[in-house]
C-alpha cells in the first residue's frame, strides 16, 4: 500500500501527458482517457505461451507540434492563412450571390428580401 505522499506523486504522474517519438521523429501527446466504463485486455504471445493482462487506463494520442520548431510554426501560420483565404473566398462569392439575386439577406435584415406586405 502506498502512502500519502507516494499517492500524490502516482496521481500526478498519471495526470501527465505522455510524449512518444518514432524514428523519423514523429511526435505525440498522449493524455489519459477518463471516465471511461469500457474494459479492455491486451494478449501477447511469447513462444506458445500467452499472457493476458486487464487494461486499467489508457490514453488518446495526438500528433504533436513543438513550439520551438520554426517548421511547425510555418506549418500552423500557413494553415491559418489558408482557413483566412477560403473565408474570405466563401464570403466574398456569397455576398455576389446576394447581390445578383437582388436580396440583401447575407448582411441585411435577415428577412429574406426586400418583399412588401400589401394593405
């Protein structure tokens, strides 16, 4: 049995994320999947033998990108500008839309055209 301080250092060992890399430097941040009612197992055969052991916790994996690399910087700043440009396109071609159609529903009144209520 753990004692109190052990139990803390445990607690917040699992609380942190764990960081994988493969050969062509590949990186990934895993963080711990709670709340979970699932149960899983892993098997493993060495020789003719297998082993089975009950998964208690598992963790989420996703690419990371590090901060202090000049090329995931330009990666996110290129993504960025590409997200601005087909914005920018989306609205720009919607407003034409608008426009030829006659209607000011896009930025206008929001109530679809510019019909009258006859008295």
């Amino acid at each position: 049995r753990l004692g109190r301080d052990h139990q803390l250092l445990y607690a917040e060992a699992e609380d942190a994320p764990w960081i994988l890399e493969d050969g062509r430097r590949a990186s990934f941040e895993g963080t711990q999947e709670k709340g979970q009612a699932a149960c899983y197992a892993v098997m493993v055969q060495e020789g003719d033998v297998f082993h089975l052991s009950l998964l208690s916790t598992w963790y989420k994996f996703r690419p990371r990108l590090l901060q202090t690399s000049s090329e995931a910087g330009a990666l996110v700043q290129s993504e960025l500008t590409q997200v601005k440009e087909e914005a920018a396109n989306w609205l720009s071609e919607k407003l034409s839309e608008d426009a030829k159609a006659g209607g000011s529903g896009l930025l206008g009144d929001g109530g679809g055209g510019d019909e009258e209520e006859d008295e």
